[in-house]
C-alpha cells in the first residue's frame, strides 16, 4: 500500500478541510511542536501554551476519528525540533511515499516547505488551507494596474461577491460604509459586558514548556487557561460575541478605558487564526443574530465587524502574498531607534501605555486602538525601527502570525511601507488619546501641557515626528493641514517644542 504523510501546521486546525471527510488508512497526519516555531520570535507564554493545547486536542480528535496521527510534543527524544529534520526522518523511517501540506500562511513556512520538497526522494503536492474568502493572489488580481491599493474598494466587491448584507448589487441598507458612527467613548459610569473566559487546567502542558526552557514573556494562569483552545470554546465565544458584544461592537470599536480589557471586541482572532473557525462563520452567525434583532442591534454594528473580517482580515493577507519578502525590509522614514524598555515591563508613568502594554503582559491581548492608537503611535513618533516594532508585536500578542502582523504593524501602524496599506501615518497627540479614553484624567502627565516636567510626551514627540519628516510627508493631501499648523506657529513655541521632545527621546527609558 503506498502511504502518505501530511503535514499540519499549528494554524492549520481547520476540522472542515476537505482532507478530513473520509478516513483513509493509507494516510497519517503529522504534528509537531518544534523549537523552530516557539523560538523565532519572543512569543507570550499565553500564546505557545494556546497553540500547543489547541494541536493537542485538535490531534486528539482526529484520532478519535479514526485517523492515523503522530503527533512530536516537544520534549519527546525523538522531535528533531524542526519541520525538515522530522520530516525527512518520519519519510524515511516508515516508508512514506508522498508528501503532503496545506499552503502555510506565513512566507518564511511557505519557503521552508517548498525547499523540504525540493530535498525529499518522494512526490510531493500542497494545497489550499479551505479557510479564507479569497484565494493569496485575489488582491494582486484586483488591484492589477491599480497604483493605490484602497481597502474599501477591495471590501465592496467581497461583499458583492459574496452576497453579504447585499440587496442585489446594492448594500442592502443603501450605505456602505458606517465609520462615521463607530467612535464613540465610553461613557464613564458605563460597565461593558465582562469577556468570557474559559477555565482551562493546562498546568501539566505549562510545565513541559518550561521544562523545554522555551524563553516567553508575559504572565499565565495556565490552572484556567482563558482562551478557546478547541472548536466547541471557539464557537461558544462566537455565540457570546453575537449574543453580548455585537449590540455596541461599531460604537464602542475605537474606545479605551483603564482595566477594562476587551470591552465590545470579539477576541475572536485567535481561533480565527489558527482556523477553529472560519470568517465564513462568524460572519454567517453574525448576520443571522442581526436578522433575528433588527431593533435591538443598529445596522453600523454589524456592518462595522463584517469590514474587519472580510475587509481588513482578507486586505491585509492580500498585500502580504503581494509584497513579500520585501515588504519586511521596508522602512519609509529610515527609523533605527530601539524600543523603549518599558516595552517589555509595563513600567512607564504614561497611563495610556502602562495600561495597553501591562494588559498585552497579562491577557496577550489588547484591541485594535491600543496596538494602533497606543503602542504603535508612541513607537513611531519615537522613531523606533520598524524591525523592533515587528518583533514585538509578533511575540506578545496571542493571534499573531507574520501575514497579518508585519501588514498591521509595518504597513498601518509604522507606515514604514511609504502608505500600501495606509494613505497617511497613524499618528496623534495627547488629543484623540483623550477624546477616546479615559487614560489622561489619572496619568502622571497632563495632557495640555506641552513643555516641563509633566507635559505628556505625545504632544512634542507628535510635533517632532511632522517636523524631523517634512520632507516626505508635507505633499501628503491628507497631511498638508498639520503642516500649515506648523508653520504658524510661533518660533519660540517650535523650538520649546522640539527641545522638550529632544529629551524625551534621549531619556525614553525613563518616561
Ligand atoms: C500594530 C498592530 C498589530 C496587529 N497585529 C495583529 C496580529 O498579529 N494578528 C491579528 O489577527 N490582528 C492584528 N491586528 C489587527 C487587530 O488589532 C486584531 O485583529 C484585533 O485586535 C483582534 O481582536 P478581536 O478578535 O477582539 O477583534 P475585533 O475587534 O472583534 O474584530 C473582529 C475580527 O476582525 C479582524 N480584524 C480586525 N481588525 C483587523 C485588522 N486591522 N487586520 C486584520 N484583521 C482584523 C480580526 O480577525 C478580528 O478577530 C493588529 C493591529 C495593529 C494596529
Ligand atoms: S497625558 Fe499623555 S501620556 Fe498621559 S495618558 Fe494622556 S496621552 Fe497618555
């Protein structure tokens, strides 16, 4: 009988794969949990200890089934600790005739799996991973002789395509887009729905790795382990998002408050990523809950969800397959500065910061204004290298894979690829921090002083940024207006301006 060995990946726990409908003897799954995944970048403990749970059952599953798996956890002798070496072992030692994977999500995989074919004596075939609406070449085909690539225009034709919240060509409310309704702060007595967490026991699972001596940061409770780690938990989050969070979801998108950690968002992203659920549903559930409460859930809510999942999740992994591997050496404004140390520790007096980055150390988490807004603002009016800024956000974070962390990080927040993603830098001082939160009230910095001792480092650092970049942004239409600002200003005002962000930046370890 000739035999098969198929590979599948941590973020490959897709149980609807069409490889899955029979169960084929001649066939056997291989998973494993190598050094090579857990060392290439300074990953949360949250996020290797999720991954490897959610393998783990998922393999559990299949061998309920009646598949044949094997499955390498990562302090057994025999792991080679990398996919080539346990490949190439696996192949020869039982006699494998074929190889087989599904396309990884992430380049440097994708490469790595086309040369192990290239090495190997035994035929070798990949394909789709059945879990995205489009296929890696749908935006380069869309945007084909295009010199912008605009995501709303990428979304409306999904939603076309795909019939979601259509009437016929047209949306089905006669608007498109509802943006305008989703920035709202919290109202300060406001208690959002508290998140729902799972009280998973992977005490044991925690021990093995750090028995492997797999260096990690953050914290865990790894005794009740919060996030899904299997399809059933995935589900029921769906369900909870559908059910609690989805009423408020647009309003409240962009809103931050101290120890409120989730807020409307559906921490979703993570078994999105690794496939226990598929955009397909969550945006089937999601509709369905609003046909069922039209008067209870406002259209922008819906709306604005369905935008990240078919228009921001799908954009962003388009641009990827279109501009890697060049699009991880960009770096527009020639950044080199490293990340301040607080970085890593939460320890900074800035409210704002301290609460996004000891969130992100806590529950490997925090939601798209934070990254953006928060983190990924200070970072690039700091100037720091976009390579830094990556590394960082590839490791804290649960759901972060390279395909829609670098399009994220590089490309919205750091605009280090010259505006690809975005058509101007994500950039703000202490204004919009206070208009959309409630940081400033308790910070040791005051948010309308601009120079001594309590000004908050926003203020000048945002100045600093426009002036030190004139060059290249000043013909920017969507910036021209700061310039003119700018250069009303009064000399004096600049220079204060310029002198206090100066030392800032030379003292930002201390901020
Ligand atoms: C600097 C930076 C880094 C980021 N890194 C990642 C990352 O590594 N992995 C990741 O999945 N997302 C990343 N994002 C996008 C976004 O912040 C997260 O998807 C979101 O916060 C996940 O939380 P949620 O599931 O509660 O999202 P919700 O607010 O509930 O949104 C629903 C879903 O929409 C999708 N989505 C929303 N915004 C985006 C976006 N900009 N790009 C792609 N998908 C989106 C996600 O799948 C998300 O689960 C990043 C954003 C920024 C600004
Ligand atoms: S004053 Fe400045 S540093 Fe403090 S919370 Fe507000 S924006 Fe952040």
């Amino acid at each position: 009988m000739s035999k098969t060995l198929r590979l599948l990946l941590g973020d490959q726990l897709n149980s609807n794969h069409s490889w899955f409908s029979t169960v084929d003897d001649s066939i056997t799954y291989v998973m494993m949990e190598i050094r090579t995944e857990t060392d290439y970048a300074l990953h949360h403990v949250q996020k290797v200890v999720g991954i490897f749970a959610a393998m783990r059952a998922f393999a559990t599953d299949l061998k309920i089934k009646g598949h044949q798996v094997i499955y390498l956890k990562i302090n057994d002798e025999y792991n080679l600790q990398a996919f080539d070496k346990n490949i190439v072992k696996l192949l020869s030692e039982h006699n494998f005739s074929r190889f087989e994977y599904q396309w990884p999500d992430e380049y440097r995989v994708d490469r790595l799996l086309k040369n192990i074919c290239k090495t190997i004596a035994v035929a070798s075939t990949a394909i789709d991973s059945e879990h995205f609406f489009t296929t890696r070449n749908e935006l380069a085909d869309f945007f084909e002789g295009k010199k912008t690539y605009v995501m709303e225009n990428f979304y409306r034709a999904l939603r076309k395509k795909h019939r979601i919240l259509m009437d016929g060509d047209q949306p089905i409310t006669g608007k498109w887009n509802y943006d305008s309704d989703n920035r709202k702060k919290l109202p300060k007595e406001h208690k959002p729905a508290p998140p729902l967490q799972f009280n998973n026991e992977l005490s044991l699972l925690y021990e093995e790795i750090l028995k492997a001596n797999c260096k990690t940061i953050g914290t865990i409770d790894a005794s009740q382990f919060l996030w899904p780690i299997n399809r059933q938990q995935s589900l029921a989050l769906l369900d909870f998002f559908a059910t609690h969070c989805l009423p408020l979801f647009g309003t409240y998108q962009d809103a931050m408050t101290p120890n409120e950690w989730s807020l409307y968002h559906s921490r979703l992203s993570f078994s999105l990523n690794i496939k226990l659920v598929s955009p397909h549903e969550v945006i089937t559930r999601v509709v369905a809950e609003w046909n069922l409460r039209p008067a209870e859930i406002e259209f922008n809510q819906v709306e604005g969800f369905v935008r990240q999942v078919i228009g921001w999740r799908e954009y962003m992994r388009g641009i990827y397959w279109n501009k890697m591997p060049n699009y991880a050496t960009l770096n527009f404004f020639n950044h080199q500065e490293k990340l301040p140390s607080w970085f890593w520790t939460g320890k900074t007096k800035m409210s704002c910061l301290k609460d996004a980055i000891n969130q992100s150390l806590q529950y490997a988490y925090a939601h798209h204004i934070q990254r953006l807004m928060i983190t990924g603002n200070f970072a690039l009016l700091a100037g720091v290298h976009p390579d830094d800024v990556d590394q960082w956000y590839l490791g804290i974070y649960i759901d972060a894979f390279e395909w829609v962390e670098i399009t994220n990080t590089r490309g919205m927040s750091q605009f280090a690829d010259g505006g690809i993603v975005g058509t101007k830098p994500y950039v703000s001082s202490a204004a919009y921090i206070d208009k959309m939160s409630h940081y400033c009230g308790s910070c040791y910095y005051k948010k309308n002083i601009k120079v001594g001792e309590k000004a908050c480092p926003f203020t000048s650092l945002y100045w600093n940024f426009y002036d030190r970049n004139e060059s290249k942004l000043a013909a920017n239409p969507r910036i021209g207006m700061m310039y003119n600002v700018w250069r009303k200003m009064k000399p004096d005002d600049k220079t204060a301006l310029l002198e206090q962000a100066q030392y800032y930046l030379n003292n930002i370890n201390d901020l």
